[in-house]
C-alpha cells in the first residue's frame, strides 16, 4: 500500500460491484476528486464523462475491458476524462486484475503525449508534402552520392558484409562495396543472374518499419539483410547487405542455382568457397545497426527537405518583397504620368501587370455605365503577338461572356487554375484566341461601380491571393490617375477653348471696326466735298455724291443686320428636328425662283437625298446662301447650270452644290469663308454669307469646303452633317 | 521736278475711298497721273506686266504706290512684301493707306519695310490736308528714285 500510495501515477483500487475502494495522493492531485467525490464506480463516470453520449460509450468500452482482462493479460483503454476543475485530459487508463477479484488501476495522463504526437504528425505531414510541383523525389535528390558511398564503404568494412544501395526496384545507386567474386564477378555477369539479383534487392529492401529483412538473396542463397530508405512515409531507396554463408547452408541447393543462370560451375564452386562466413547471430547484430543507420538516413533526408523547403519560403517571400517593391516604383512613375497620353498610361500599366503577376499576357477591358457592356481595349505586347484576331475595341454583353466576365457578375476577383479543366461557366478564352492554362481577373472599381476588368493569363505556376493583391493595387492606382488626368485634362480642354474664342473675338472686333469705319470715312469724306461745293456754288457731283453716302449708309446696317444675324447662329439654338434634305433644298428653290430666273439659272437637285437631323431652318439659309453665291459668281458663262446632290467622295458621304461659273482658285479656297471677305470686289453682298454658312455647318458638327478646277470652270461646294440624332 | 507727269498706283477697293483721294490729287498743284486697281492680284500683275497689263508704254512703273491693307484676292501685306522683295520694285516708295490703325498691321508694314504708314483720318478737312500734304512730300520735296 505505502508503495502505491508515492506511486507518480493516479492509482485507484477498484473492489466488486465497483465500488471504489482507494485512491492514491496522485489521483487526487491529476483529477481533483476525493473517495467523497466518487465512492463507486457510477459516480465516477458521471463525474468523469459529462457529455452522456460520450459516457455510455465509455461505460460500455469499460464492461467489455472487465470481461477482457485477466491475471497475466492487462487491458489498455484510453479516455478523455473531465477533471474536477474542468479541464481535460486525455488518459491512458492500465487495468490490471488482482487475484481477489479486485482490480488495479494505474492513470497515465498522456495529453501532452498526445499533442505532441498531433504535431508531429502535422509537422511529418507538411514534410512530406512536395516541395516543388513534381512528385518524383528520388534518392539522388536528396543525398549527396559520394558521402552515401563513404557511409556504405565504411559500414562494409567495418562490419566485414557486402553492400550497396539501390533504387526502389533493385537498381543500384552507389558502387558495390565489400562485394564477394560469386556475386560480383559470376552471378551479376550473367544477365539472369543479375536480373535476379535486383529483384531480390528490391524484395529485401522493401520498406518494413519494424526492423531489418534478413533472408537468403533471391539470386545465390547467400544471406542478405535490407533495410528501406524512407522520406516521411515515401520509400525512396533499399539498402542492402549480406553475401554471408552460415552453417545452414546447402551446398547442393546452391549448386543448382550456377546451372540455373548458365554460369560456368567449376568456378562457381570455387567462389563459392571464397565467400565469408558468418554465424547467424552476429550477421542479425549487423543487420538492426543496418536498420538504425538506415532510419538514420531517413531522418537526415526529412531534414534536407525541410531546409529546401525553409528555402523555397524563404525565396517565395524575398520574391514577393521584390514585387512589392517593383508594385511602389510602378505606382510611383505612373503617379507622374498624368500628362502623358491615354494610350501610354493604359499600355504601361497593362506591361506592368503582367510583369508583377509573373505573367505572360494580359488585358484591360472597359465597363459602361450600367455594367452590362464590355469594351476590350488593350492587350499587353505578348498576348498581340500572340494572337492573330486582336481588334479594337471589340464590345462584349456581360451576359453573354464565358469564364472571363465572371469577376463582373461576382464583382469579385476570379482565379482559374487549371483552364483547360471542364468549367460550366467556360464560354471560350477573352477572344484573341490566345490558349490559356492558368488566368485571373479582377474588377476595377470606382465607389460601388465597377469601371473596368483586367485580367491577366499563363503565369508560370498558380494564381494566389497575392497576385489578386498586386494586380488590385495597380488597378486602383491607374484609375486614380485616369481621375485625375481626364480633370486636368477637362480643364485643359477648356482653357484651350477660351483663349480660341478670346482669339475669334479680337479677330471679329478688329474686322468689324474696321469695315464699319469704311462707310463712315465714305459718308464724312463726301460730306465735305458736298459743303465744299456748295459753298463753291458747284452742284455738278452734288446728286452723285449724295448718292454715295446714302450707299454707303445702306452699306453699314446691311454690315450690321449680318453680324447680328452671325451671333445669333452661335446664341439661338433651334430645336433640331428629322427632315428629308431634298424637301428643304425643294423650299429654297421655291423662295429664290424669281433670282434664278432672272439670271436664266438652269437648276436642278437629287429629289432622293437621305433625311437629316438639324436644325431645319438655319440649314434653309445655308442652301440660300449656296444658291446665291452660286448665281452672283455666274461670271461669264452664259448657260448658268446649278446642281445640288448628295454623293460619296474620299471624304466620306457628303452633299454638295454645283455650279459651271467663274471657279476660284486654290489659293483662295479658305479664304473666301472669312468674315466679309469678298473675292470679287464689286459683288453684291457684304462678303459675310460662307462665313455664316461655315458657322451654321461646324455648329451641327460638320464640315464644308470648296473645290474648283479653276477659272471659270466652275465650283463644287461640299458639305457633311449628321444624319441621326446624337453624332454631334 | 521739271514738266514730267508722277505716276502714282494706287491700290485700292472701295471705290468711294478711291475717288476721295483722286479727287484730292485732282486738284493738287503738281503733276500727276493716278492709276487705280481695286485688288491685290491686279497690283501685282500691274507691276510686273503679267496678263492685262503687259504693255509697259501704257502701264508704266509708278513714282509712288498708295496701298490699301484690305484688299480682296492678294492682300495688302503680301503685296508689299511682293513689291519690296522684288529687286526691280522695290526701289518704289510704297505708302500704306488704310482704315486700320491695328498696331499689328502697322508692325507687320514696317517689317516688310513700307516707306510709310498713313491712316485715313475720318474728318474731311484733316483728310484732305493730309492728302496734300503727302502730294508736297512725295511727289513734290521727294527725289524720285528714277
């Protein structure tokens, strides 16, 4: 009793129908409960075992270990026990039955055993988990051949055997060592014989955990011992030794053998003769050190691994500083790219892209307002060498795209490992064409829309989080500057268009003043010249020169009825509305048909001209304009011809009026859209009708311009404007 | 200065302001003949006898060319830098007279190096003294160049 009671473990005497008869200090100490606590063995186990399931099952596995147990046969069981201050611990119970039917229970609390075991095994598995992407470890991977061949030479001569070590399935790896001439020289020379030979290497070196295989050799009978090579739980090598003769040898068995793989038995007999011999005992001493420096090896080999493994992590996270690093100076130099083009800025960010994600192609594809429409818009260089159809932009539904529209639809980025893998969601690659194995895309956002997509392919090994991070953080450092570049570029734009117009301005009051003044200087200057005569009593230039400054009145409110008429095109605005182009051109002729045919004008126009969005009434003054430029420039032709129609010219579709008088020459063809720039000096008119039909046309978004063949062989007026709503 | 008749071109396009200043030269006490041409390409032709104007006996080299600015067709700039690059020509005076007072046109003249710069006045009486007064100088204290 004294003994038990210092025992170091929890004891508990157990007497019949469970009562519980002692227990010892230790007991008490590990589980927290006294003989009060559990008198019996009921008591016990609700005490012990709160989760009822868990205690019927107890309960039960206990019933049978009482039956089970016996004087010289102890029972094991193992439970997770509640102890009195609610921890757990998991305990490896000893029964042991006494002869007066009572029953001995020793406690071993194993739970740190137990965790320990739990990370080894953890730590066994994540080293045997495959370092790089193949699973062919072999031996030759692992060690380094000539260090194995000193270990396996020195075993050899120290211990007097025969060795080598071969590959899995008998193959040798390392030079024979200690080798005897019967097999070295006879039994491996002939090519049954040697074939025999590895196979019986491959037998006896097979992987058993408990300890060497020693038995005669498959080829010979001699007597070889094996033991395996493992990393973790994969065999990799045998290594085998042997080539011992003991006293259970017979000769005659062996004899056979010589016939049996046509080996000259003459000397065969002698060789066999030469080869050592060693008493069972000592050979089986030999071959547990075998079985030692064996797991030895297999230790050293995990460790190899877990260093190329510590290696390969430490590189990986060295790799991924490098990226991130190369992600700041790419946010850093795109940061200042604000001024450079859109173009380059999507370009260098689609190269860096695929450059931080280790990848070799990749893309950018924009989203429209509603999220329902893409817009490829570039590929990195690789991918638009690589594929024959790279057109752009191309325009995809969302709905109607494969794999690659899935970041959309789950606004989430999307990695896909394995391609080429059957996938519901697989509609074809990104068109291009280009064959991918592995891609990932994310979606840009901006706030809560997604504004963009861009994806990357073919990264040399898989996708993970990080490169989503790399390829996150580059996006949303693009669009920011996108942001702020289409600001400055707006503002830009704008001041662009101020200074133009301040220019216009200045332009148009230095021309105005300027042709106002001419009538006033007219009107003072013959004024003078009229009180002069009078004064000297001359009235013969009196009627002409009165003549010339009413003209010359007239002159400036007709100068003032256009300029007014000039600004109003660029101030009013009238509704645009649908209307067929030959139905105004019919209105204008009607309304100039007294002019045409005072001048004998033949005209004609293409009655099936398409039908045009605009402003109805200003295109009828560019037509009346047109048709009376035309009809004052007749010059000297004396069968005037005007045509109006609507044609294809290198310049796209455009309408056009044709006349065959005076022509104007190239040199002259800008200038005659100025304001009040007359080519004919006495021509009607204050020179300002091009300059508002120029105005009338570029308001709507188009262009005109005049082509002649020269003097007096006529001209061809053309313009362009839309034809349906929104172009503008 | 003996009985020789002046020659003087001048270049203009309203035909108002022409007859006010040939007018002027009407009445002036010296000599002189006025030819007029209304746009910049019929200056040009005139004075290197292209086209209408190839008789040199009846279309002279003038003493003097009053130029008008705007002028339609060829304009009053490119006249004078036609005139003054010329080696024949540009031995000719060429005085400027217009309605703008732009200090860019009066830049832009001396740059190609007009002899002078005058800008017809709005009043009658100032027009007409200046009118004169340029005759005088010109055409009168002024040494021709051949």
């Amino acid at each position: 009793m004294k003994i038990i009671e210092f025992l170091p473990f929890p004891v508990v005497i157990l007497g019949e129908d469970s009562k519980i008869q002692y227990i010892n200090a230790e007991f008490i100490k590990v589980f927290g409960y006294t003989l009060q606590d559990i008198p019996t063995g009921k008591e016990w186990f609700t005490l012990a075992y709160p989760d009822r399931e868990y205690r019927e099952k107890v309960i039960s596995d206990w019933e049978e270990s009482m039956v089970e147990v016996d004087i010289c046969k102890s029972v094991i069981r193992n439970f997770d026990v509640m102890c009195k201050d609610g921890r757990i611990r998991n305990i490896l119970f000893h029964l042991v039955k006494m002869e007066n039917n009572k029953y001995f229970i020793i406690s071993e609390d194993i739970t740190e055993r137990k965790k320990l075991q739990e990370t080894l095994k953890q730590k066994l598995i994540f080293l045997t988990e495959p370092v790089v992407d193949t699973d062919n470890i072999t031996f030759r991977d692992l060690f380094h051949i000539e260090e194995i061949q000193r270990i396996q030479d020195t075993f050899s001569e120290a211990t007097g055997v025969a060795s080598i070590i071969t590959e899995i399935d008998g193959t040798p790896i390392t030079r024979p060592s200690n080798f005897c001439r019967l097999c070295n020289d006879i039994i491996r020379q002939t090519p049954k014989g040697r074939a025999n030979c590895y196979h019986s290497d491959a037998v006896i070196g097979k992987y058993n955990p408990s300890g060497p295989i020693v038995q005669p050799c498959l080829s010979g009978s001699l007597w070889d011992a094996g033991a395996s090579i493992r990393v973790g739980n994969r065999h990799v090598a045998n290594w085998l030794i042997g080539q011992v003769i003991n006293e259970d040898m017979n000769m005659e068995t062996m004899m056979a053998y010589a016939r049996e793989i046509g080996a000259d038995e003459k000397e065969y007999y002698r060789a066999l003769k030469e080869v050592k011999r060693m008493p069972v005992e000592q050979f089986k001493k030999v071959s547990e050190a075998l079985f030692l420096i064996a797991n030895q090896l297999s230790l050293l080999a995990m460790q190899n691994i877990k260093q190329a493994r510590d290696i390969a992590e430490r590189k990986k996270t060295e790799e991924q500083l490098r990226m991130n690093e190369n992600r700041l100076k790419t946010l850093l130099t795109l940061g200042r790219m604000q001024e450079r083009p859109l173009e380059e800025i999507l370009d260098f960010t689609m190269e860096k892209a695929v450059e931080l994600t280790g990848s070799k192609l990749g893309y950018l594809a924009f989203l429209n307002e509603d999220e329902t429409v893409l817009t490829m818009h570039s590929w990195s260089k690789t991918a638009m060498k690589e594929c024959a159809i790279c057109q752009f932009p191309s325009v995809y539904k969302v709905a109607e795209t494969g794999l690659w529209g899935e970041a959309v639809r789950q606004r989430k980025p999307v990695i896909t490992n394995d391609y080429k893998k059957d996938n519901p969601a697989k509609k074809g690659y990104p068109p291009g064409h280009v064959e991918l194995k592995r891609h990932m895309n994310i979606p840009v956002f901006s706030g809560d829309k997604i504004v963009a997509l861009a994806g990357v392919g073919n990264k040399g090994d898989d996708y993970d989080h990080l490169d989503v991070q790399q390829l996150t953080l580059l996006m949303e450092g693009m669009w920011g500057l996108l942001q702020r570049k289409n600001a400055g570029d707006i503002i830009k734009k704008q001041i662009v268009e101020l200074e133009t117009k301040n220019a216009e301005l200045e332009r148009f009051t230095y021309t105005v003043s300027h042709d106002l003044k001419s009538p006033l200087i007219t009107i003072k200057g013959f004024l003078g010249h009229i009180i002069s005569d009078v004064r000297k009593g001359n009235f013969d230039r009196m009627e002409s020169d009165i003549k010339r400054i009413s003209n010359a009145v007239d002159k400036m409110e007709y100068l003032l009825k256009d300029l007014l008429e000039l600004s109003r095109i660029g101030r009013i605005i009238n509704p645009s509305s649908k209307f067929s182009m030959s139905s105004s051109v019919k209105e204008v002729a009607e309304l100039v048909n007294g002019f045409l045919e005072e001048k004998h004008v033949k005209f004609s126009y293409d009655e099936n001209m398409p039908f045009v969005y605009a402003d109805r009434i200003r295109i009828r003054e560019v037509w009346q304009n047109l048709i009376e430029n035309a009809v004052k420039y007749t010059g000297n032709q004396d069968k005037p011809e005007i045509n109006i129609g609507y044609k294809n010219t290198d310049r796209g579709d455009v309408f056009y009026i044709k006349d065959n008088g005076t022509g104007i020459e190239e040199k002259y063809y800008k200038k005659i859209f100025g304001l009040f720039e007359k080519l004919e000096q006495k021509s009607e008119g204050t020179g300002i009708g091009l300059a508002i039909v120029k105005r009338i046309i570029e308001l709507h978004g188009g262009h005109i311009w005049v082509e002649s063949e020269g003097k007096d062989k006529g001209s061809t007026f053309y313009f362009n404007i839309p034809l349906k709503e929104g172009k503008k | 200065m003996t009985g020789d008749i002046l020659t003087i071109l001048l270049v203009e396009d309203n035909d108002d302001h022409a007859e006010l200043v040939m007018r002027s030269f009407e009445e002036h006490r010296v000599a002189n003949r006025i030819i007029r041409v209304s746009d910049g390409e019929a200056a040009i032709n005139y004075l290197l006898r292209k086209g209408d104007f190839s008789d040199r006996e009846k279309n002279p080299l003038p003493n003097l060319i009053l130029l008008d600015l705007r002028l339609p067709k060829i304009d009053g700039l490119e006249v004078l830098a036609e005139i003054k690059t010329s080696e024949e020509l540009r031995k000719i005076p060429v005085v400027v007279l217009t309605s703008s007072e732009a200090e860019k046109d009066i830049t832009k003249s001396y740059s190609n190096y007009v002899n002078s710069y005058l800008v017809k006045p709005l009043d009658f009486d100032k027009f007409t003294t200046m009118m004169n007064e340029l005759g005088f100088y010109w055409l009168g204290w002024n040494k021709k160049p051949f």
